[in-house]
C-alpha cells in the first residue's frame, strides 16, 4: 500500500513540474515576431524571439521543481510514516 501512495505521489509530482516547466517556457520564449511558418498539418504558427531559450528554462525549471518536490519534500515526508 505504501508503494502504491509513493508511486501516485511521485507522478503528482512530476505532473505538476511538467505545470511549472510550462510556465517558465511560455515566460522565456518572448514576443512573437510577426512571421509566421507553416507546420505539418499545414496550419500557420508564430515565431517567437527566443523559443531556444524558453525550451532551455522548461527543461531546468522542471528538473529542479522535481528535485525539490521529490527528494527534498515527499521523501522526508514518507519516512515520518517507516
């Protein structure tokens, strides 16, 4: 039972990083610039100024929320119950 509660409480975890990386992608990509391009289902997006560096910020904002949410909360937090 305690495996079941710490498997539904990781992937919570990792969801709710997923909610935080996207908040800081869509904070760091910037404006759009006007131009547009056609994607594969031939539909037009924007263009943003630094989507590179929005996509580098997802990555780092959700390896570190995960690490903290994982390692620094729910790991201490199950061991109050061992």
């Amino acid at each position: 039972m305690l495996a079941l509660i710490n498997f539904a409480g990781v992937v919570a975890i990792l969801v709710g990083s997923l909610f935080v990386g996207r908040f800081f992608y869509l904070k760091f990509r910037g404006k759009p610039t006007g131009l547009y391009e056609e994607n594969e289902f031939g539909q037009l997006e924007d263009k943003y100024e630094h989507v590179g560096q929005g996509g580098l910020m997802f990555v780092l904002a959700f390896l570190v929320s995960s690490y903290v949410g994982i390692f620094l909360i729910w790991v201490p937090f199950l061991n109050l119950f061992l």
